[in-house]
C-alpha cells in the first residue's frame, strides 16, 4: 500500500508539472504574464512557495491537480476583476486567437508527448515481450466470468467483432468493448460465433472476481510440467520425474492438460488421502497412484507458461523506438476512447466501473518498486489525463479551446460573463464526477 501510494503521488506530481509547463513555456514564447505556478491546489494557503520573477512557484496541500495563473484568462481562480480594465500587451486575451489556441493546447500535446517518449524509451530500454494470440495451441481455459459468455475450455478464438486480436493480453479487453458484437471462435475444428451480451458483460461486471482484479475474462491454459523434484520429496518416493506432464486426477483427465490451480488445489484438498496421477512421460501415458502424507507437499517445482508458451520478444532500435511510441500511444488512446464510449452505453453497467483516486493507485505495483511497471503505467495515465482534458467540457482545456474556436470561426469573442458562467457549471460538472468516480471507490471497498 505504502508503494503504491508513494508510486501514485510521484507518477501524478510528474504529470501535473509537465501538464501545467505545457501551458506555461507557449505562454512565455508570446510574452504573457504567468504570475502562478503550482503543483496541487493553494486554496487559503500552500505548503510551499517562492517568487522568481514575476511567477510565484508553489505547492499547494490540495492534491487534486494543479495550475498556472495566466493573467488575462477567465480559469480556476475566477478571477475577473482585471478582466474589467482595457487588456494590456501582456495579457492572455491581448493576443491573437492562434496564440491562445497554442497556449491552451499546450498542456494536452505535453501529456502526449510525455507518453511517445516514456514508450520510445521502454521500447528501446526492455524491447516488447508478448504471446501471440494463435500461439495459444490449446485454446483458452475457462473461468466463472468467460462461463457467462458461453466460452468453452479449448477454444480458439479467431476474431471478436470487427478485430482479430493478435495479443492474448488483449483478448478479455477486447471482449468488454465489443458489446453487441459476436466472437468467432474455434471449437474442436468447427467455427462458431458466440453473441457478446450486454447481459452477460453486466454479470461479469457484478462478478466479485472482476472487480476485485482476481481474474481475467480469458485465461490461457497453463498445464503442469514438472520442472525440478525435491530429494527425499513424496514426489521422489513415488516415482515422479522431471518434464513429466500432468494430464489427469483421480480419472479425471483433460485433453489438454491440468491448468496450474487446478493441480495445486487437488494436492492440498487431498492431504492425507490416496490420490492418482494421470501424466504423459516421453510420449507414453503412465499413472502413479499414492497418498500425500497428511499437511506435506508434493516437493516439485514447476514449469511456468513462459516455458510452454511461445513468447515473442521484440527488440527496438532506435529508428523502431520512435515509430513503436506512436503506435504504443495511438493503440492505448482508441482503446481508452472505447472504454470510454462504453461508460455511456446504458444497456450495460459500465459506468459502474468508473472510478478515483483509489482505482488510479491501484494501477501502480504494490508488491516492489518496480521501475519498468511505473513508467508504463505513468505512460498509460498521461494519455487518460490529455484525452479528459481535451474533453468540450468547461472548466478544462477543451472548453476553453472550444470558445477559442467559435471566437476564430465567428470573429466575436464570447462575453466575460459568458464565460464566467460557463467557467462554473464546468466546475460543478467536474465535482459531480469526482464525487462520483471516489465514490464508487468507496462502495467497492465496503462492499468488498
């Protein structure tokens, strides 16, 4: 938890510094007067706080964002009495629109720079390790949530909607943001198409596995292989080797191999008891039945899927890298847009899925500081901030770029009261979100 606090206060301070510089830097090119610079909100008073010139540069004790205080704009403040007077030179609405749509753009195309090089960086630095979806040679395994889909144990899934996913890791995503669609798959070598119901994503979404993170919609199928044996093991006493195979317990066999959880479950459930062992050794099918001494352990290692799978691993050079940012950026956005979408398709309960503070958090690892997850997911939330930010909706940057627009196509600019009010139903618009997103943070920890 401590991780993962420190990991969300550090990923988000580095957004919002760079965000707020977007806005900042355009601004000093066309010579604007910037008399704030802050990292969370200062409301009354600030933690931190040092004027350098004319930019009074802080830390407020409001982590819910921050800001920089360009002089001639109607933003967070509301301040307006300024506004009253004939504008001066170097104030934000004394310059041409063109400029003002650089400055109020600034902090978006920031984010998403910030992402492109976080990925051209990743890329270059740990190349890009994935499983190719047909690469799943067993097909899929199934669990409590691909069940409510009417998905089977081997099957291969070929296409979902209009995509054909090329990644495993993409597949449940994929699933979620294809209500309405169909998944063709391929089942015992006959294809078939599976409807994706805006009923069935509702029951995953209500699914305790789901919302806790406990499971993925789609699994592989990861079957036993036994990697090492512990000497003087029950493994070793009864005749269990190393690369043997574990297909079966206690007559119970599958085509495909017993799954991992499936196989460390039966060694505690029959603790004491007699158990048999289906298993494939250099070819041949063998079973080995004995009893696992009361509270002991088999004594075996076992294979991971990275041996039994084949992984793709990529390599990046630096040409690569730069080409790879982009698409790692334009891949991310149009799902997060999808996912997005889905939120206001009221036929499903999507929405209930939103989330804040607690939600973003969790996207950081807990378990160590592990670097490469932190700049990933630091990446991936710089995109969610440029797109939120770049939304129509007063109070953001998007509202004030619409007003900009209009002002550029009509050639009146809106009036200060005008924008004043819409200044404040975007404020309130906002709130209402935020109240909304921790506080299904909070249902789910209570209800959890």
């Amino acid at each position: 938890m401590l991780i993962q606090i420190a990991q969300f206060i550090l990923g988000l301070s580095i957004l919002i510094v760079i965000h707020e510089f977007g806005h900042y830097l355009p601004a000093k090119w066309f010579n604007v007067r910037v008399s704030k610079f802050y990292l969370f909100f200062d409301y009354k008073f600030s933690l931190l706080k040092k004027k350098i010139g004319e930019t009074e540069w802080g830390i407020g004790w409001i982590p819910l964002g921050g800001y920089v205080k360009i002089e001639g704009m109607v933003d967070e403040s509301m301040d307006t009495e300024q506004l009253k007077d004939e504008p001066e030179d170097w104030e934000f609405r004394a310059k041409p629109a063109w400029q003002r749509l650089i400055i109020l753009t600034g902090g978006v195309i920031m984010n998403f720079l910030t992402a492109y090089f976080i990925f051209v960086f990743l890329l270059m630095t740990y190349g890009k390790e994935y499983l190719p979806n047909e690469n799943l040679t067993f097909g899929i395994k199934t669990n409590i949530l691909s069940d409510q889909i009417g998905l089977q144990d081997g099957d291969k899934i070929i296409q979902i909607g209009n995509n054909k996913p090329q990644k495993y890791r993409d597949l449940s995503n994929e699933i979620l943001l294809s209500v309405g669609e169909n998944i063709l798959v391929n089942r015992n070598g006959n294809e078939l198409e599976i409807p994706i119901t805006a009923e069935s994503i509702n029951q995953i979404f209500d699914s305790k596995e789901f919302t806790e993170g406990k499971l993925p919609i789609i699994e592989r199928h990861v079957p036993v292989i036994i990697s090492k044996i512990n000497k003087g093991s029950t493994a070793e006493k009864f005749g269990l080797a190393v690369g043997d195979s574990i297909v079966g317990i206690n007559g119970q066999e599958s085509h495909f191999g017993i799954g991992l959880r499936e196989f460390q479950n039966s060694i505690v459930t029959n603790s004491g008891n007699e158990i048999s062992l289906q298993l494939y050794r250099d070819g041949a099918e063998k079973t080995l039945s004995f009893s696992i001494p009361k509270d002991s352990l088999l004594g075996v290692q076992l294979y991971g899927d990275a041996h039994y799978y084949d992984y793709i691993t990529e390599e990046y050079s630096f040409g690569k890298a730069l080409v790879g940012g982009w698409q790692e950026v334009g891949g991310f956005l149009n799902n997060y847009i999808r996912q997005f979408k889905l939120i206001f398709n009221f036929e499903t309960e999507a929405y209930k899925q939103v989330g804040g503070f607690a939600a973003i958090m969790k996207g950081y690892d807990g378990s160590s500081w592990n670097w490469r997850r932190f700049w990933e997911f630091t990446a991936l939330l710089s995109i969610m901030l440029g797109f939120l930010n770049i939304l129509p909706i007063p109070a953001l940057d998007g509202g004030h770029v619409v007003f900009t627009l209009i002002e550029m196509i009509s050639g009146r600019r809106p009036p200060v009261k005008v924008l004043e009010i819409a200044q404040m139903i975007g404020f309130f618009l906002l709130l209402a979100l935020l109240i909304f997103a921790n506080g299904q943070d909070i249902i789910r920890a209570v209800s959890g």
